[in-house]
C-alpha cells in the first residue's frame, strides 16, 4: 500500500477529493496535512474519519520538521498540494500569509520531497521512482481575457498575475517547473477554473448568493455584475486531479475548466430563480435582494480555460453543466444554512 501526502485536505476541494478518492481507492494511504484555517473544518470530512486508510495530521506545510517527520514516519510516495490561501479579497487586505502559504509552504514540501526521494540532481533513489508532487493552482495566474469568446487560457499563456493571491500562485507554480527542471522531481501542475459546489467556504462568491438571500439580506455584486469567470462542479475537479495525478505527462500542466463561461449577474439571477422554486418567498421574487457594490480593486474581467489538453490526452471531461450542478449546490446548502437560520 501507497502512502500519500493530501495538503489542505480539509479545505473545499481537498474535502471533496479525499472522500472520492479513498472510495475510489484501496491502495492507497491518505495522510491529510492541513492547519485548519478558518476555511478548513473536520466536519468536511467525518465521512471518511473512520477509514482505516486515513489519518489526519493538523500542521503548516511551511513547518520543514514536521513534514519531514511525516515523509519519513508514513514513507510518503507521492504529494497532492491543495494547501493554499485562496481568497482575492483576504489577499489585498492581508498579503502575507499568501506569501507565507503559498509560496514558501509550497518551497518547503517540494524541498522535502526532493530530500527524500531523489539521490542527486535527476537521479531518483531506486525505491522511490515514480514518486510523484501534484501541484493545485489557479487560471488567475494567467491574468484577464478580453471580451472575445474565441480567446481562452492555454497552458501556454503567460503568467500575468493581477492579485496577490494570483501572483502568490504563479510564484508557486515556478517553483514546481524550477524542482522539475534543477532537480528532476516528478512532478505535474493543475489550473483549474473557478470551482463551485458542497463544502465551500461561505466567503465564496455562490455560498454567499445562497447565504444572504436565505438570512433575507442584500446580495452584494461588484460593479455591474458583468465580470466573467468559468465555472466547474468541484467533483469534476477531483476526477481531472486523479487523473492528471495518474496519468499526466511528467512536467506538464494541464488546465481543467468547465467550460461554463458565466457573468456573476447571471449567477446571482440564476440562483435566485432556482430558490424562487425551492424555497420561494411571499409575493417576491429572491432577485429583489441583488445589491450592486463598489467594485474589487483590480477585479479581472474574464477568466475562461481551455480544457483541450487534458480532455485529448486524457480523456477527462466535465460531467456537469453549470445548470446541473448549481441545482445539487443550492440543495446541500439549503440543508446547511436552512438550519442555521432555523427553517
């Protein structure tokens, strides 16, 4: 039995993941690394807490002595890294714990992982060939798209970060390509689009839609509502990750998107129509509560990826459609905030 390394595994996507893949799985040992942040909880995962192939361990990947503790404790063969801070808003206000996170803890466990598994530059230790380091990052390293549908992020366009979570991304995402490089490391990146569906944070745009219009308070929109990003049911997410984990080209990146290009207004409007029908308020319509606010600084206009890569090489695509998947989301949050608001 393998024994692999899940960063972040308590977080929306890493809680997603591990749930599917040990299901997925026999062969498999999960170690979950995660510090439990505000945007991590236990309770994501008390489906598999029981599981005689997962064990959690509360800790910062940026702690070189406890993830080299845990590298030779468990014989760690592989790294999945969803450990990140993620929130653009949180990343202006307060930019250095994105540094801290993403950039070094990303530094830190490629360091170890290379200590361990690799005997010199581009010369793996016999037992540990194959080990491999899975790298979660973003489309927002790549910066803004115009407003022409044909343009799209390949994963040959330049990084052009706009945030200090973007930019703390791409800084990780060039240390994965220099270990890679230098040092022959295993290892392959995954940029996925914006990622939506059960277990997410409440401060996310589609949690925070739900949240107010259920709690009857104004649903705030930045600027005109018109800022594009393509969206992905987070369990389609996960089967690219496996996938791109397995089966991936070493050193290669490869962009997973949804193909579901949407304004946040339509969003919003969409959400309040399918709770107008769920959940439906007295003579009024959930639209009533869109509240337009002063926009983000240095908002980006469009993300949108394209997924032909990965959909070629290995034959993944997304099994939901925004207009599918938003309809299950909305029903798991109906359940989470229906009894915090006592309905």
């Amino acid at each position: 039995m393998k024994t692999i390394l899940i960063t972040g595994g308590a977080g929306f996507i890493g809680s997603n993941f591990i749930p599917y893949f040990l299901k997925k799985y026999s062969k498999y040992r999960v170690i979950n690394l995660d510090l439990l942040t505000y945007a991590g909880s236990l309770e994501n995962l008390k489906e598999v807490e029981s599981n005689p192939n997962y064990e959690f361990v509360l800790g910062n990947i940026d702690n070189r002595e406890l993830v080299e503790y845990l590298f030779f404790k468990y014989d760690i063969r592989g790294v999945i890294n969803f450990a990140a801070e993620s929130h653009v808003d949180n990343s202006i206000k307060a930019p250095k714990v994105f540094i801290e996170t993403n950039i070094d803890g990303t530094f830190t466990l490629l360091d170890v992982a290379k200590n361990y598994w690799i005997e010199r530059p581009h010369r793996y230790k016999d037992e540990y060939m194959g080990c491999r380091f899975h790298h979660i990052s973003t489309d927002e390293v790549y910066g803004t798209l115009g407003s022409n549908r044909d343009e799209l992020f390949e994963e040959t366009t330049p990084y052009s970060p706009n945030s200090p979570y973007s930019a703390s991304k791409a800084s990780s995402d060039m240390l994965v390509r220099s270990y890679q490089e230098t040092y022959g490391l295993n290892t392959v990146i995954t940029n996925c689009s914006n990622n939506y569906g059960k277990k997410q944070h409440d401060e996310k745009l589609i949690p925070t839609i739900i949240r107010k219009a259920l709690a009857n308070e104004p649903i705030p929109i930045y600027g005109d509502g018109e800022n594009i990003r393509d969206w992905i049911y987070v369990l389609d997410h996960c089967r690219g990750v496996d996938l791109a984990y397995h089966k991936g080209r070493e050193s290669h990146s490869y962009n997973i998107g949804g193909r579901n290009e949407r304004t946040n207004i339509y969003i919003a409007e969409k959400i309040c129509d399918i709770l107008d029908t769920l959940k439906p308020k007295k003579d009024t319509s959930y639209r009533e509560l869109i509240t337009f606010v002063e926009d983000r600084a240095g908002h980006d206009r469009r993300y949108a990826i394209d997924a032909t890569k990965i959909e070629r090489e290995l034959g993944w695509r997304a099994k939901e459609s925004f207009e599918s998947g938003i309809v299950k989301t909305i029903e798991w949050y109906l359940v989470k905030y229906g009894d915090k608001n006592g309905n």
